[in-house]
C-alpha cells in the first residue's frame, strides 16, 4: 500500500507496502517513469527492499542496477533503505 503526499511527488511506500508494490515504485525510478525522476540510488533501495519482501525480480534488478552505479551509490541505496526500515 502506498500513502499519498500533498505534492506531485510520487507516493511513499508505507510499511505494510508489499514486495510488488515496492518493487512497482523502484521501476519507475529505475527508468524515469510515472512521474519519477530517474534515481537509481532510491531505485535501488526500493529493490532492495522489494526483495527483502519476497520479490524475486527485485533481486535481478537490484543486481543489473547496482553493476551501473558507483560503490558510494550503492552502499547510500543501503543506507536509506536500513533508515527506512528503522523508521517504518
């Protein structure tokens, strides 16, 4: 499930988001879509945490992704999605 904003943002994933949605919200990152920018570090962390919820795409993903970015980028991807776990 996905909470609205009150801006053109795109929605934010709530806790009880499940590994598709999450794994929905990375591709549009991933590929500049739906109103996303592109942004592979929160691509990346939203695939990450797909998979953690069960996405096996997610998994494939995260790892064609993160081959294209820089290590610092990668391990911030991490970074944000350990923070938004702590925080969910």
């Amino acid at each position: 499930m996905l909470a609205s904003v009150e801006t053109t943002e795109l929605p934010l994933p709530t806790v009880d988001a499940s590994g598709d949605e999450l794994f929905k919200l990375g591709l549009l990152y991933s590929t500049g879509q739906g109103g996303a920018p592109l942004d592979y570090v929160s691509a990346h962390m939203l695939f990450n945490l797909a998979a953690m919820r069960g996405s096996t795409e997610a998994k494939v993903y995260r790892k064609e992704l993160s081959q294209e970015m820089a290590s610092e980028d990668v391990a911030e991807a991490q970074r944000q999605a350990r923070e938004w776990l702590a925080h969910g």
